[in-house]
DNA sequence: TCCGGATATTAGACAAAGTCCAGATTGCCG
DNA sequence: CGGCAATCTGGACTTTGTCTAATATCCGGA
C-alpha cells in the first residue's frame, strides 16, 4: 500500500472509499487505528480517543469496529481469550505473539508458505487463514 | 499416542503420570474430554460433568482446565472470541473452524508444511505454532 | 428555510465467560 | 483419633461485549 499521512481529512477519503459515511467519531476512530500502525483492542481504541474528555460511547466504538471489519478496513486477530484485537493492515500477513508481554507484530506473508493443507469439505469456503506463533521470552 | 479405552480407572493413571493427584472431580473431568475425543468448552465441559446432578463447582472446572494445562494434558485453542476450547489431542496439529456454527475439528499436521518463517526475536522461544483456516458455508 | 425520514450516537441495563476468596471437605499420616 | 495439606465450593465480582429505546444529526426536497 502506497505510504501516506493518516490525517484525518485523508481518513475521510479512506471511509468514503470503503464505502462507509465519514462521521465525526468514524474518523477518529479510524485515526486512532491506522495513525499508530498497531494492533488494538476496542478498550484501547475507546481509550485513545477520550483521552481529553468523553467523546465517543461504548457502544459506538464496537459497533464502528464491527462495520470496519465488514467492510473490510480492518482485521479481526484472536489470539488472546480475554479480547480480540484490530489490524489496520489488510494485507496478507500472520503473527507474532509474545505470550507474557501480549505483544503482537506482523510477519509478512511474502517469503512464509503453506503447503498441503487437506482439501475442504464439500460446500465450504476459505474464509481466511490465520497462523499465529507463540513466542515467549527464554528463561 | 496407542489407542484405549478412556475408562475412569485408565483417567486415574493418565493424570498420575501426568503429575495430577487423580481426585473424583478431576477424573471426571478428564473423562469427559477423553472419552468424547472432541474439543469442548469450560462451559461444555461444566455442563457434562453435571448432567444427572451438580457434581462439581464452576470453580473447579476452571481450575482443573487450567492445570491440566499447565501439566500439558490439554491444549488451548484460541478461535473463538467468545470461548476458549480445551483439545485432548496434544500431538501436533491444526484446526479448522467452520465460522457458521462453531464445530471446530484436527487437521493433522504430518503432511502440512510451514516454511519460511522469519527468525525469532533474540531471546525468544516459540510456544506454539497455531494454524487455523476458517471456513464458511457457501453462499 | 423548514420538514421528515434515514442514519448515527448514546447511556445504561444486561449477558456471558472467567476470576477470586474465605470457608468447608477430604484424604492421609502418624 | 487429631491435625495438616490439598482440594472443592458458592457466590460475589470483573471484564468484554451486546442490546435497546431514546435522542441527535444529516440531507434532500418543497
């Protein structure tokens, strides 16, 4: 993806271009998550942005996060049973968790290959694959 | 792993070998996974120990999935944000999660090959490995 | 400009999964 | 039997996420 300034007139553009009408907490929402280029959960995209005061509910945060996924501006990541985290980066990657910190980071897909895979039950379709590698700091 | 009967007496010696002080509730438990070679929930788990009458707490059900897992009995699998899965099946291998109704089923992991990895960050040891291909019904 | 409907947002009640704790039980050993 | 350690328990609590009914905002047309 071409680099850009993820300022919030360009998040605008970005939402209008996933089809997807560009309100106020819409755009801060989006600018918290593709600004830092970082995995978060909706409690840390709720944190970012209130921090000032109160701005955007709960219930906004998860609903924005929910129609984000569907239209396809960002990724589910669940690697941890307690939340699930968002990836602005949509393209074909997988990823690296260190257990003891919860910190996760990309592994590019490019040089990384899966082969042999049993083929799918009949009528199925590939929703997605997701490979994860545990890591944790050695003892 | 050779093939048995997952009789309550052979649970006593799996979790003795295991380290596990073999108690009534911990037996049933390690019965309900092994017996049924499925991946189950606490909930799941919780609501099979208890059918005919309450047997054993919420509490220890969690506690117990947690130490088998610390002993290495069982496996955590990650797929759901809503659930944590508890697979009996420690030999290696991958999932494959039907989205649409949650069955959740081994894709063994002799003929699947990963290659390519990036190295680890320095210091670091991989946990695991989870591969998960998330499958949907076709439209 | 004003109106009306569609779209968004909100507070707060609610639900589900999981944790925690202090007290009761159990099992074992002398 | 008495006592100690390990285990189990009910129930309160926390966290993440969902739902709902009411309100606010936006926008196009008269």
């Amino acid at each position: 993806m071409a680099r850009m300034h993820y300022t919030r007139d360009n998040m605008a553009g970005l939402l209008r271009s996933h089809d997807i009408n560009p309100t106020h907490q819409r755009i801060e929402i989006a600018h918290a998550l593709f600004s830092r280029q970082e995995h978060l959960s909706a409690d840390q995209v709720m944190a970012i942005v209130n921090t000032r005061h109160s701005e955007t509910s709960k219930a906004t945060v998860y609903n924005t996060l929910k129609l984000f996924l569907e239209k396809g501006l960002v990724r589910e990541v669940i690697v941890d049973p307690s939340k699930v985290f968002f990836d602005p980066n949509t393209s074909p990657h997988h990823h690296l968790y260190e257990v003891d910190t919860g910190r996760l980071s990309d592994i590019d897909a490019e040089q990384v290959q899966i082969s042999g895979l049993p083929p799918l039950p009949a009528g199925m379709v590939t929703e997605g694959i997701d490979l994860i590698v545990r890591v944790r700091r050695k003892a």
